[in-house]
C-alpha cells in the first residue's frame, strides 16, 4: 500500500445560535456557571475540537447511509472495502482489517473573529405542576463567531475501485467519490449543527468553504 496523495480543504464554521461544546472548571463555584464551553488553554478562547468535528461528520452519514455497528447506537465497524464509513474514518473497534490507515484527518477549529461568551439560564418544567423546576446556567459561545475549517484526506493506490454516489444519483469513483463522502457530511453537519443542545436550538452553522485542494511537497528549509 502506498499513498499516492494529500488534499486539504480551508473554510469558515460560521455559528447561526448559540453553541456549546462542554468543557470543564478547576473549581466549583456558588452562583458560577453549571456548564461551561471548552476553551484553548493557551489563549482562553473558544474553540471546536478535531473530534467533535469527526464524530458529528460520522454520525450524520451513519445514520443518512444506515451504517450502524453491531450494538444500537455504535460507530460502523464491518471493514468493508464498500463502506463510505469505515474506509474514510476508520472501522469501529475493528483492529483485524485491511483497509489501510484512516483516510481523513480533523483539525481543531480555532476561532477566527471577535466573540461573546454568554450565560444562558436553563430550567425543567414539572409536568404534573408546570412549574420551573432544577435551573442551571449554560455558557455558550453567541451567534456570529466564526471558526477555522480544515480538513485533510490522504489518497492511497488501493482506493480506486471505491464508488459513492454524488446529490443527482451520478457514479463516483476513486478519490473523487471519496471526496464526496466528505462533502456529503459536511452538508449532514450544516442540517443538525454541532456540539450539545442542538435539538433545542444551539448549535446551528453555516459553512464557508471551497474545494479540496491536492497539497504539493516543497522543500522544508530551517529559518
């Protein structure tokens, strides 16, 4: 197995609500936030980890293809050479395959604008009583802050039989249907948004992005 190819794709995830993406605090304090978004530790700023970007890909095409793995609810993991999933991201839990390293690599998403950090009061209701019960305080990062995309895929000689078909049903082969998965996953994204609460409204996006780009090798020169 030999790899034949890089290609890289640049974007913006641009928030439309309010998004979460959970983080943690060294110290608990009284009347302080319940739930805070995760930050980078060297600036203090928001941002959307690698994983989280994998995993909601991952998840909208497992469930828009039917790929489901052996338990409810676990990644694909079958290792079919046929399998948008477990080609491009890897099969789940399944060590004993032949489809070679994973296709795609996920960068953390850096902010890339101003930003506000908000508070936002949550409560249940009681449903015998209607009445507001156990509130807590939920930090999300608000509309219009604007994150760094980049997504890589690595192209290897034995993956020019793969096919997938593109949005109007046409055949796609090699690295071109592979590139569609990924295109196809990033629209799943855009539909159901990304980090927690997006059944309630938080964490809609719009992406901001071109085409994949095949990354040439320069010489690497020491300042």
């Amino acid at each position: 197995m030999k790899k034949v190819n890089h290609y890289i794709l640049k974007g913006e995830i641009e928030l439309l609500s309010g998004m979460r993406i959970g983080g943690s605090e060294d110290v608990l304090q009284i009347g302080g936030t319940d739930l805070t978004c995760i930050k980078d530790p060297s600036n203090g700023k928001p941002y959307i980890p690698g994983s989280s970007i994998k995993g909601r890909i991952r998840s909208g095409l497992e469930k828009r293809l039917g790929r489901d793995g052996k338990k409810l609810g676990e990644p694909c993991g079958c290792s079919r050479a046929d399998c948008p999933i477990c080609l491009i991201f890897g099969p789940h839990m399944n060590a004993a395959h032949n489809l070679g390293p994973t296709r795609i690599i996920f960068r953390d998403a850096h902010m890339l604008s101003e930003f506000v950090i908000e508070n936002k009061t949550e409560t249940g209701n009681n449903r015998l009583t209607g009445a507001a019960q156990s509130p807590r305080t939920v930090e999300r990062v608000a509309t219009g802050a604007k994150f760094a995309l980049e997504i890589a895929m690595q192209e290897f000689d034995i993956d020019g039989q793969f096919e997938y078909k593109d949005s109007e049903g046409g055949k796609l082969k090699g690295i071109d249907a592979m590139l569609e998965v990924v295109d196809h996953g990033l629209w799943e994204m855009e539909q159901m948004g990304i980090g927690a609460g997006t059944g309630k409204g938080y964490g809609q996006i719009k992406i901001h992005c071109g085409d994949f780009k095949k990354s040439e090798r320069t010489r690497m020169r020491s300042a």
